[in-house]
C-alpha cells in the first residue's frame, strides 16, 4: 500500500484512513464559497507544520487578498505568518494571459507551458511535496474549448506526477447539491475525488463533504458534515463515531 500523506485537517484523515495516497492527485470540488480555498490552504499549512514544504498556486485571486481571507477565517490560527516566513509554504499568483484563450493556434500552446513551466520551476526551486492548484476551473473558463482544455488538464497531472508531488486541485461545481452531481469526462484521470456539497434551504444550510473516490486506500463513503470554525476545518467522521 502507498504511504498516506496526512491532511492535518480534523476529520477528513479519518475519513481517509490515515490520509490521501502519496504523490496522489486530488481533485477538491465544490460550489462557489463552500470552502475549497480555505481547505486546501488549511491541507498545505498542517503540512508545513509537519515539516513537509508545499506550494500553493493562486490562478484566482492575488496571494496578499488570500491570505488575508485565510486569516479573517482562521482567527485562532496566530502563526500563519510564522509559517508563510519560514519558507515552507509559498503562495505564488499564477495569472494565464489572455493568449490562453486563443485555441487552435500555437499562441494558447505557448501560454500553457509558460503557466506549466512556472508552476514546475517553484515546485523545484522550493522543494515542494505539496501543491495546490487553486483553481483548475479557471482554465476551463479561459479555454472554453472542452477538448484542449482535456488535453491540458491531462498535460498537468503528467508534469506534476513527474515531479512527484502530492497535488490537491479544487474545481467548481456546476450546482452545490449532492443530487445535481455531474462527472465529466476530464475528472476520470484524478486519483482522488473530494466533493463539499451545500445542502437544504438557504435558511437551513448544511455543509457537507463526502470522499468520491481514491485509488490506493479504503476511505469514507458516509456524506459528512463539515464547518468552517476559527482554528480550521471540523469534518464530523462518522468513523469517529463508530472507529473501524
Ligand atoms: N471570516 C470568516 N468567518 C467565518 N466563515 C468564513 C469567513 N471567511 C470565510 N468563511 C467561510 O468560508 C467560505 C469561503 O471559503 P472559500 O473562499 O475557501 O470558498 P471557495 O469554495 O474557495 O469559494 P469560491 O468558489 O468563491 O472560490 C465562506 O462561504 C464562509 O462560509
Ligand atoms: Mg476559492
């Protein structure tokens, strides 16, 4: 069995047992605001506190906006600059060019590598065993054509697999609800699936994760509650209740 590379989140290592699979590539979906940021954020921190060096790629929003989000939502969690200065977690902005979009021409091509190229040159100037790819979805909407966007995708994981890293990318869901869940095609080559739902009416919200898939391991199938709180995430296992 692969050696488990632990989350540090509170919960979900349960609902892993023991964590994701190393040098797996994970895919972290969810509605907009269910939490996908922060969570892979939060999986990159513990990680450095651990001792393990991670890199987090922002394709969405400026380092500085994020981790101001990240503290705003993580009050208890005072070293989050300690962490950022020591070295061993680093936030890079990753911002494609509009060349991007020009599919069916070598322009969008070149952008791509240029993108893949950053991201592979701070993965091995740092050292890094864990990446974040925040998000993938920006791509999609960038390259609106599902074909190249597959390639590119496919294009990715190769490059990160090759360096050997441990990757959690976050997606967007079309719809937050568990019943609207769609598979496209381009989520089959992920080894690993974690899904954050957002239930119920907008009165009674609940949120909930559940683990979809991971090769290499048993893992939860329960629909589990989770809650943002000040020192992090909480995922409510129900292996913690009934422990295997
Ligand atoms: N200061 C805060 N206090 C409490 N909860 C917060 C705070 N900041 C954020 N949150 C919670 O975290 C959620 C946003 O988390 P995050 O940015 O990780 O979501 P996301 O899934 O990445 O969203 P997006 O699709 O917009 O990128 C909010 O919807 C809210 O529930
Ligand atoms: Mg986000």
């Amino acid at each position: 069995m692969a050696e488990k590379v632990q989350t540090g989140v509170s919960g979900l290592d349960k609902m892993l047992y023991g964590g994701i699979p190393d040098k797996s590539m994970v895919l972290l979906s969810g509605g907009p605001g269910a939490g996908k940021t922060l969570l892979s954020f939060e999986f990159l921190y513990r990680n450095a506190k651990m001792g393990h060096t991670g890199a987090f790629f922002a394709l969405e929003e400026e380092p500085g906006q994020l981790v101001s989000n990240v503290k705003a939502a993580f009050t208890e969690l005072t070293d989050i600059d300690d962490v950022l200065n020591s070295g061993k977690l680093v936030i890079n902005a990753e911002t494609p060019s509009e060349d991007l979009i020009n599919d069916y021409d070598e322009k969008s091509n070149f952008e791509f590598g240029k993108v893949m190229a950053d991201i592979e040159s701070v993965i091995t100037s740092t050292k890094a065993e864990r990446v974040v790819i925040d998000s993938v979805s920006v791509l999609d909407i960038m390259i609106r054509n599902p074909t190249l966007y597959r390639k590119y995708m496919l294009a990715m994981l190769t490059n990160l697999r090759r360096l050997g890293v441990t990757a959690l990318m976050t997606i967007e869901l079309e719809s937050p609800e568990r019943d609207k869940l769609v598979f496209k095609p381009e989520y089959f080559i992920f080894d690993g699936i974690i899904a954050l739902y957002q239930t119920g009416e907008e009165s009674r919200r609940m949120l909930a994760s559940e683990v979809l898939k991971m090769r290499g391991t048993r893992h939860s199938f329960v629909t589990t509650p989770y809650d943002i709180t000040s020192s992090g995430f909480r995922l409510f296992a129900a292996e913690d209740i009934a422990p295997y």
